[in-house]
C-alpha cells in the first residue's frame, strides 16, 4: 500500500509539531474534566474569543459577577456565593478557554510557517486543513455546550457534552496518526494485519461508545447514584431503570440506565482490549505494533480500576479526573495500534 503523505518531502519537524499540539489537546480535555467537576464550567456567561485579559479592575470584576448571578446556576444553586467565591470557579474556566485559544495559535501559526517554506503538500495540506476547521468548529462546540445550561437550567445539556469531548478526540486522533505518518515509514504488511485492522478497528469504535456514555454519566451526574460495584441496588439491573418511556429512552436520559450501560460497555471493552492484547502477542503482525497492543491491553485495567473506584468513592475530583484522562490514553494507544497495521 503506498504511503497516504509524501513521507521523504516532508519537513522533519513537523511530527514533533503535531503531537506536541496532541499533548495539549489532552491537557485541554483534563482541563475540561476539571471545570465539569469544580463546578467551574458555566461561571463565564459570554463568549469572546478575541478577548484574551481576564477581568482586571474591580468594575470589571463586579461586571462579571454580575453576569453570572443572572445565570439559572447563581439562582438555583450558588446564591450564598460572593466574589471571592466566584473567583475561585472563574479561573479554571478562564484558563480552559485561555489553553484552547494557545492550542490555536500553536497550530496555526507553524502551519503558516511550514506553508511558506513548502513544506506541506497537497495530502498533507488538506488533512492540515480539516484539523484547522475541526478545531475551529470545537471552540463553537464548546461554547454551544455551556450555552445550554445558561438559559432554564444550571446543567449542560450532557449530549453537548458528550458530542464536544468525542470531537476532542478526535482531533487529537487525527493529530497522532499524521504525526506518525510522518515519523514512521511505512511498514511491510505481516500476515494477521488485517484482521488486526479490522479488530482494532472495532475496538476503537467500542471504546469511543463508552466514551460518549461515560460523558453521558458525566453530564447526568449518574455516577452519585450507586454507589455499589457490581451491583446497583442490590440487583444486577437498576430497580428504575426503566421508568421512562419509550424504553430506549432510559439508556440515554435515565441516570441509572445511563450509568448501567456505561457499566456494560466498559466490561466489554475490559474483555475484548485484554482478549485482543493476548491474541497479539502470538500473532503474526509488525514488530511495531507489540508496544502500543500491550500498552493498551495493560492500561485498559488501569482504566477500569479507575472508573470502578471513581464510583464506589461518589466521584472524588482527583480520582474522576484521571478516570477521564484514561479515556484519552486508552483511545491513544488503539490509535497508535491501528497505524501500525494500517498496511495490512
């Protein structure tokens, strides 16, 4: 199979360049996991991207507590709350917004750069192109999310949530698979590859799914009820888990069915990671593949340890935190999986 960018006319640094705006892209999503869970993630009401300085005077501090306190959150939930209070969740979301601008310019700005030198050609221009607009359309995503818990509720619509953290990932897929198209030649097709293929493909799919529930769970706050492993209630099904009807309902607006299926799809992937990692160490594949197939089918324990004592703990920030930025190193290594028997 020819190699999808023209490897030996490519710029060296260019690799480094993309997964260094990958690394931060991960940063953003744990900065994001940290404003969901403080509490921070609606204390700024406007959205201005061209402005950069945070409220400087007290006329500008008072100006945007005063914004805030008109919020369904200040009303429903923080009315005891002063100024020293909500600058204490202003800044975390302040620095979210502030991190996801820098990630622009980190990207933009050397893309330019490459472009006059002629170092990016036409394969790689346009995936460049659709990482610029992806990224673009992700700060709109972003502010769409907040804007739904500013209007009648003091909660973020958790099907926003979920549609912005996905497409956080992928982005920052697309940013390690062109760096490694990049950094790696491409390498000889083995004789299991494309069964791998297909089966990492899948796995990758499978892990995205749990992702999305695990945002659903998040959005819902599902993870404070049952706070129990295995069983949810004492049953192997949440006694109220079908209370809404039509019943399909129940897997994507129901707190308890919502964290059941999270529950499922998480065993799932705990097994069928694990199953694939041992079928691989046998296989006939590239020897670049062992390392990220075994990382992956390790770390996918890691994950699950997480998640199960996120639960049984009522989602403690720390622990939760880094239950979330498993998701990202999870879905990372299945990437790095998937581009090495890419040629399969």
């Amino acid at each position: 199979m020819r190699d999808p960018l023209p490897i030996k006319e490519v710029s060296p640094p260019l690799a480094p360049w993309l997964l260094a705006c990958a690394a931060m892209v991960a940063i953003m999503v744990a900065l994001g996991g940290l404003t969901r869970l403080t509490g921070s993630g609606l204390s700024m009401v406007q959205w201005n991207p061209h402005h950069i300085l945070p409220p400087l005077t007290q006329a500008q501090w008072d100006e945007a507590f005063a914004l805030y306190r008109a919020t369904p959150e200040y009303q429903w939930v923080n009315t005891a709350m002063d100024l020293a209070g909500f600058k204490g969740i202003f800044w975390l979301e302040y620095i979210h917004r502030l991190w996801g601008r820098l990630i622009g310019v980190v990207f933009a700005l050397p893309l330019v750069a490459f472009a006059i030198k002629g170092a990016i050609h036409r394969p790689l221009a346009r995936r460049l192109g659709l990482l610029l607009a992806l990224g673009a359309a992700q700060g709109g995503m972003g502010w769409y999310m907040v804007a739904s818990g500013l209007v009648d509720r003091p909660e973020i619509s958790h099907f926003r949530l979920a549609v912005h953290l996905v497409l956080a990932l992928i982005i920052l897929a697309l940013l390690l698979w062109t760096a490694l198209d990049i950094a790696r030649p491409m390498a000889l097709p083995a004789a299991d590859s494309r069964k791998a293929r297909w089966a990492l493909a899948g796995l990758l799919a499978l892990a995205m799914t749990t992702i999305i529930w695990g945002a659903f769970v998040a959005g819902l706050h599902a993870g404070h009820i049952h706070n129990s492993f295995p069983l949810m209630g004492g049953a192997w099904f949440p006694p109220e888990g079908l209370r809404l009807n039509p019943p399909l309902r129940n897997a994507v607006e129901n707190p308890a069915a919502v964290q059941y299926v999270h529950r499922v799809l998480a065993l799932t992937s705990l097994a069928c990671v694990t199953l694939f990692g041992l079928w691989s160490r046998t296989a006939r594949l590239p020897p670049a593949a062992r390392r990220p197939l075994a990382l992956a089918a390790l770390f996918v324990w890691l994950q699950a340890g997480l998640g199960i004592a996120t639960l049984l703990l009522a989602v403690p920030v720390p622990l939760a935190a880094l239950h979330q930025m498993g998701a990202v190193v999870l879905s990372a290594l299945l990437t790095w999986g998937l581009h090495t028997v890419r040629s399969g």
